[in-house]
C-alpha cells in the first residue's frame, strides 16, 4: 500500500508522523544510554563488591586452607568475569548500536527536510496554478457583466426616439467592443481552467505520491532499522549469555568443592602440635628421701647413663671444652664471650631449621621451605638450559654473538644452583633428622653446642641427592686429629682417630672407662650395631676404609654429625665409610 494513494489528502498528518518517528529514535538514544550506564554501574558495584570480600595478602594462604574459603574465593572470581560480561554488553552497544541510532536520527532529519521541501514546492505550484484560474475566472466574470451592460444600452438607446442616430451608433460599437472582451476573458478563463485542472491532476497523481512515496520509504527504513537495532541488542546479550552460563556453572562446581571432612582434617593439618598427651602426674613420696625426678615427661628418673661420668659422650664433650672447642666450634674461644656467641649462634640456627615450632608444624614448614627451593632449582635450571644452547647457536654462528661472553653468567648460574642445592640438602637434612628415630649414641649426647651443631651437619650430608641407581655424593673424609690431642688427662676421644698407633698411644689415658655400656673391643670401641653397604666406595685419604656393594661390618660408632660412620670389617680392618653409602641396624633398636 501506498501512502501517495491512500493518504494523497494527508500530507500534513504525514507530515506530522515523520517527526514522532525521529523523536522516538532519539528517545531510543535515551534509552541505550541509560542502559549502558546501569550496565556499567552495575559491573562496577559488583566489581567493588568482590574486592570488598576479596581475601587480602596476608588472608590469601589461609583461603586456600579451606574448602569453604577457597570455594567462596572461586565465586567471587566468576562474579567478578560476570561483572566483566555486562561491561562487554555497554561497550558493545555504545560502540554499535548506538552509534548507528544516532546516524539513522541524522539521515532521517537531512531525508524529511529534502522531502517537505519538495511537497512544498508542489503545495506552492498547484497554489499558483489555481490562484491563476481564480484570476481569469474574475476577470471573466468582470468583462460578462460589463458586456451586459453595454447590450442594455444599446438597448435602451435604440429604443429611445430621443436619442441621434450617432449616438445609437455608438452605444451599438460600445456593445460590440465588450461582448469581444468578455468572449477573450471567457477563452482565457477556459484555458486556464484546463491547464489548472491538469496541473491539478499531475499534483494528486503524480507529483505528490512520488514526495509521499519517499516520506514512506524514509519512515520503513527507521523501522527496519529499529527493529535491526533491538534484535542486534539481544545478540549482544546472547553472545555474553554463554559466558554467564560458564561463571555460574564455576559457582555450582565451586559450591560442589566445599567438604566439610576436608575442611575438619585441614584444620587438624594446621593446628596439630604433634606433641603427646601428658602422662599421669606421679605421686610425691616426701616420707622417701629418694624423691623421683619429674623432669622428663614420662616421669620416670633420669638415664643414668646421660649423668654417668665418664661416659666416652661426656669425655669427648670435654676434650673439646678443654680445647676450645673442634669443628665448627673451632672458629672460638673458650671464654664467656664466645659461649654467648655459640648460645646466639644456636638460638639462630634454631629458629632457621623451625624448631621453635610444634614438631607437625615444623614438619610442614620444612616441606614448604624444600618446594621453594626446589621450584628456584627448576627455574634456575632452565635458565642454564637456555644459555647453554645459546651458547651453542654462537659457536655454530659466531656471527650471531660470542660464545665467550656467556661463560660468566653460566658459571654464575652454576654457582647460584649449587649454593641453592646445598640450602636445599640442608632443610632436607632438618626434615631427615626429625623423621629418624633417636639412637643410643645421640642420646649420650647431651652437650647442647654437640647436639645442635652435628645435627645440622649430619642431616646435610644425609640429605645430598643423586642419580636413580648411582650412590650419593660422600661428605668431606673424616678429619685426623693430631696426636696432641688424646693426650688431655683423664679423657678419650672415640672420634676420627688415625691409626691404630694413636689409639694405642692412647690406651695409657682411657684405662678407666673402658668398662662403659656395651662390650669394647681390644681397642675400647664398643660394637653397636651392623651395616651392609649400599654401594661401592674407594677409600680416599688415611682414616676411610673401602668396602662392596653388599658387604656386612660392624658398627664401632655413630655418625656424629660429619657424615662418616666407624666400622670394622670382617678381616678386622677399620675406618670410616660415608653414612649414605650404608643401611645400618643397631642393637639398641632390638632393646627398645
């Protein structure tokens, strides 16, 4: 249908409707304005309303603990994609739909005032055109009765006998000159009237419905393109719609995470001291004068051998108080000044291997302090991937760098993944040494400096890695003492002896605790356990001895910290071998 047929009477209501139509589009502008801003205020309050309950720094460690926190953490990282979904939805339609509204508001402005120019200047054409046929129909009028008149008297004067031949003869020409004046106005007047009436018919049938006709294309185009616009609206949210679909279903799956038995064990995990439950208090017998010693937990007196003087613990302990010290206690003096530094320096080493913890706690933290280590291994490790096949590009393309100048940083790094091995192998022997059950030996040793200070070394050299099938990397061989120092009054020295010469140098000194706990050989070393060795070991410099994969001996001494353990072998021959080479078993064990 066709609005220059059926509307050929309605140009000012058409007129009038083309303006609503523009109106609605910028009211429409309005509207995706206001609904880009609510989207947006939307996802930023709900943005604000994440970081509000996001977990701070120091909280993050203990979300992770708990299903529920670290569950509730997921959903507030889905809510904060889905606030970044309804951004998505503003920015589109601002950066499409809008801007589309807005250049179809100025096309249809330019497009109705080109059309209603046009139907004006039609409107003014038929104007002119019937004001023409009103003018000639005047005129028309005029001349007719001016040509009556003059027929009335001519009349009036060829009737009256009064009047001259001469002045008939005049009033009859005046006649004559009218009736052809009112004959050309009728002609003009008819001419008029058809060209007017076709102009008219050109107007209502042919001019008009072509400006109609463009008014109507005009209003279809805004509608075809609203409607364009709201279906492009709603694929924009469909397109998100997916996206929304996943943050919730993360939510559901997040909710699915949350257990309450793992969260009962974590905080068992967490909080768990590892300390036994207290025994029984004992009962205090004032009447008896031997009053029980409640020091220890268990409530029973004290070892007598820990108090026994003369124990080859004790007397090693005082050989080197009497000495300054050996090993690492070498480095001081034997004054007050230097206890201080040694109770400082354990104090420190203490809180380095976190012993200052409850034992499950302290357990938890080594494992973490070994994974960090072992991630900067990883890290450092590729690194030196990287440049050593860097390297090798440059050899093969000097033209691309030289080779040399990458020497320094691998070797740096090297260096960097040794120091970071040795703090590794160190936290592993802490973790070691809290996992070993205590032997006989280690409980003798109740110097304070000996304990903590062979504890450390011992579980560094413990803990060395090596390769699947190949024996770890041996700890330093065992020092040789001098014989000046197993000549100190009323002591002996179990420990790292050179030969049988100084031990037989030395019987002369240790006659009197000879008869210590356990059965001493002809040389006052006790056998405490047996060993079969792991792997194949060359002994090395004066002190070691060799030995074969799967080869029994005897255990004479426990490793004191140094990595190395006194044996003797079947042919009677005797020395250190490295601790890691060997599995041990002592007595004591088929005791307790």
């Amino acid at each position: 249908m066709s609005w220059g047929t059926e509307l050929w009477d309605q140009y000012d209501t058409i007129a009038t409707h083309t303006q609503k139509g523009i109106d609605f589009c910028e009211r429409f502008t309005h509207f995706l304005k206001d609904r880009c801003s609510i989207e947006l205020k939307y996802a930023s309050e709900l943005k604000k309303l994440v970081k509000s309950y996001q977990p701070k720094k120091k909280e993050e460690e203990e979300y992770q603990q708990y299903s529920w926190a670290a569950r509730f953490w997921d959903v507030l990282k889905e809510l904060h994609d889905l606030a970044g979904q309804h951004e998505v939805i503003a920015e589109n339609t601002q950066g499409q739909v809008l801007k589309d509204v807005q250049s179809l508001i100025s096309e249809m402005k330019q497009q109705r005032r080109k059309d209603l120019q046009d139907g004006a200047k039609v409107q003014d054409q038929l104007k002119e055109s019937l004001a023409k046929l009103d003018k000639s129909r005047r005129n028309y009028e005029k001349a007719f009765k001016m040509a009556e008149k003059a027929t009335d008297d001519y009349r009036k004067a060829d009737a009256d006998i009064n009047l001259s031949r001469a002045e008939v003869e005049k009033t009859r020409n005046m006649m004559m000159i009218k009736n052809n004046q009112c004959d050309e106005s009728k002609n003009e007047y008819a001419a008029q009237l058809q060209q007017t009436n076709q102009h008219q018919r050109d107007h209502y049938t042919q001019q008009m419905p072509s400006v109609f006709q463009q008014m109507q294309s005009m209003e279809e185009n805004r509608i075809n393109k609203i409607k364009s616009m709201v279906k492009q609206i709603a694929d924009i949210e469909r397109s998100v719609v997916p996206i929304i679909n996943t943050c919730i279903d993360g939510m559901v799956k997040a909710s699915d995470g949350i257990s309450a038995e793992e969260d009962s064990k974590a905080v068992i995990d967490k909080y768990k001291s590892g300390f036994p439950i207290p025994a029984d208090i004992p009962f205090e017998d004032l009447s008896n004068s031997s009053v029980i010693d409640t020091s220890n937990a268990n409530g029973t007196p004290k070892n007598s051998l820990d108090n026994r003087k003369g124990t080859v613990s004790d007397k090693k302990k005082n050989r080197k108080d009497k000495k300054g010290g050996g090993g690492l206690f070498g480095i001081f003096t034997s004054s007050k000044a230097t206890i201080n530094k040694i109770i400082g320096l354990l104090g420190e080493e203490s809180k380095e291997d976190f012993s200052d913890l409850p034992p499950n706690q302290q357990r938890k933290a080594l494992n973490r302090k070994i994974d960090e280590f072992k991630k900067e291994i990883a890290r450092e490790t590729a690194e030196r991937e990287g440049m050593l096949k860097m390297k090798d590009v440059y050899v093969n393309n000097p033209a691309l760098g030289d080779p040399n100048a990458l020497e320094k940083k691998i070797e740096e790094n090297a260096q960097k993944i040794d120091s970071l091995q040795a703090e590794m192998r160190k936290y592993q022997g802490y973790l070691a040494n809290m996992d070993a059950k205590p032997s006989p030996v280690g409980q003798r040793r109740n110097s304070l400096s000996d304990d903590s200070i062979s504890q450390s070394s011992t579980n560094m050299e413990m803990s060395q890695t090596s390769l699947p099938g190949q024996p770890p990397v041996a700890a330093n061989e065992p020092e040789v003492y001098t014989d000046e120092e197993f000549e100190e009054e009323g002591t002996v020295e179990i420990r790292k002896k050179p030969d049988k010469k100084a031990i037989d140098d030395e019987e002369d000194h240790v006659g009197e605790f000879e008869h210590a706990e356990g059965d001493f050989d002809e040389e006052g070393f006790p056998v405490i356990g047996t060993c079969r060795a792991l792997y194949i070991y060359e002994a090395g410099n004066e002190g070691s001895v060799a030995m074969t994969e799967g080869e029994e001996m005897f255990v004479l001494e426990q490793d004191q910290g140094d990595g190395w353990t006194r044996v003797r072998k079947h042919d009677n021959s005797e020395g250190f071998v490295p601790t890691s080479y060997i599995q041990c078993h002592f007595y004591d064990q088929d005791e307790v």
